[in-house]
C-alpha cells in the first residue's frame, strides 16, 4: 500500500477509536516479569487490551498469532481452539482469556481499580474497534511467509500512534515476537508529531519516565523506534521499518 494512503487509514483507525491508547499513567511500575500478550494486531478485540496498556503505561511481549500461521495453530492446539487476546502474567502466574477479562485483570492489579466503563468490550467499543480494522482491510490479520529470528525484536510505539501501527500489523504478519515498550504521552507538550511538540520552551519529557530515557539517548521522543539485536539494527521511520522488515524476514 502506498505509505501516505497506509497512514491515512491508520489516522481514520485511531480517529474511530477516539484516540484510545494515546495518554498513559505517570505512575506505574513495570512488573518485575514482562507480560505476554498473545495478540493479533488488527483483531479488534485485542486492540482493547493494548490500547489499556498503553494507558497504564506497562511493557509487554507481544507474541503474535496472525491466521493461517504456526503460531495460532500451536496457541490452538494448547489452549483448546481459543482466540486471541490472552495475557500471561509471570509475575503472579496468572493466565487470563478474553479481552473483558484482561482489562479487569490489568486495574485491579498494576492500578488497584475498577476499569473506567469506556474501557471494556461493550457495543461501543465492539462497533468502534471493528470499524478501526475494517479501515485497515484486514491489515495486521494474516500470517505471511517468513524467517524466524533468534531474538525478540523491541518496538517503542504507542496504541493509536498512526506511524507504529503498520508496523505492528507487520510484526505480527511476519510472526515476529517482539518487546512492546510504550511511550503514551504523560502531559500536554507531550502531544503533536515528533516533528513538533507542544511547548513554548524547548521540549522536555516528565523527569524519570521511560519518555525521558529516550529522550537522553536520542535528544527526542519519535516512535515508532525499532532495536533488532539480531542484527545489531536500530532506526526511526516508519517506511524504513516496514521496507527493512519484510526484506530481513519476508519470504
Ligand atoms: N516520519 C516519522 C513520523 C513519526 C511520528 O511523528 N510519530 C509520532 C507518533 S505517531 C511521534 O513520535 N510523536 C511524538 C511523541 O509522541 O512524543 C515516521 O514515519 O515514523
């Protein structure tokens, strides 16, 4: 698809959530284990669960599970012919099924607390998040051939982040697990494209914060970023990312 046509659509998709999984928590602890997630990018149910991630502010291994690919039918046959999201916490050796389920899972345990009603699976949330993949044409879905690396890759993105998300869907695509880092916004000048941050004054992240140690290794916040250690890559841009991908894992 053409790049500029790719992010229109992901804008429109991020427009039907209502920006959901823009902002994030200031407060919140990563868990001493990473969480897994067992995803499938353009499902419109797991797309609830990351977008509450991205909220609370917490990392997580994404294992992707696109159709047609190997890593749905060994999550079927182990987990009895269930679908993605399910969220693996180590932490606690807590396995939890089901979107609604997770996001309960996620307050009550990383922010003591009921989940805020705009947050679960009802009608709304259904209708929206459908009509976001729809925009997509099933983008982020279906498994494509590929090569397997040794080590995860790791994606700084955020939910709605319109130039992160072609780059998940192709993550999950190609069946690469990855460490999803987010870097939700924490405060107003946080807003805006890289290119230009809200703020009078030169731009600065909230001291000690994840946004903050991006900005003192690369002088400032633009996602999405991608380390691949197996190849000792790391770059910005979203087209690149995508070209480099496909070229080091499609086949
Ligand atoms: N040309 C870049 C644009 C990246 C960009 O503007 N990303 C936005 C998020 S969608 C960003 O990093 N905003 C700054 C921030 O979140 O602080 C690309 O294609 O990757």
């Amino acid at each position: 698809m053409n790049h500029l046509l790719d992010i229109t659509t992901s804008t429109l998709a991020s427009t039907y959530r209502f920006w959901r999984g823009t902002t994030a928590s200031k407060t919140i602890a990563q868990p001493e284990e990473m969480l897994i997630l067992f995803d499938q990018e353009g499902c419109p149910k797991c797309r609830l669960v990351r977008e509450v991630l991205t909220e609370l502010n917490l990392d997580v291994v994404i294992a992707p599970c696109p159709v047609g690919g190997q890593n749905l039918t060994k999550f079927h046959s182990a987990f009895d012919n269930i679908n993605p999201p399910m969220l693996v916490d180590l932490n606690g050796s807590n396995i939890t099924k089901g979107a609604e389920d997770i996001i309960h899972y996620l307050f009550s345990q990383y922010k003591a607390q009921q989940p805020p009603k705009a947050c679960l699976g009802k009608l709304r949330s259904a209708l929206t998040s459908n009509l976001a993949t729809g925009i997509r044409l099933g983008a982020g879905i279906k498994a494509k051939p590929s090569k397997q690396p040794a080590l995860p890759l790791i994606l700084f993105s955020f939910e709605s982040s319109p130039f992160s998300r072609p780059v998940r869907e192709r993550l999950c695509e190609l069946e690469l697990t990855y460490i999803l880092v987010n870097l939700g916004k924490q405060q107003f000048s946080d807003m805006g494209p890289a290119s230009f941050h809200w703020s009078l004054t030169a731009y600065k992240p909230l001291p000690n914060t994840k946004r903050d140690e991006f900005f003192k290794q690369h002088g400032n916040v633009q996602v999405p970023y991608l380390i691949d250690p197996n190849t000792d890559t790391e770059m910005f841009e979203s087209k690149d990312i995508l070209q480099y991908l496909t070229g080091t894992y499609g086949v």
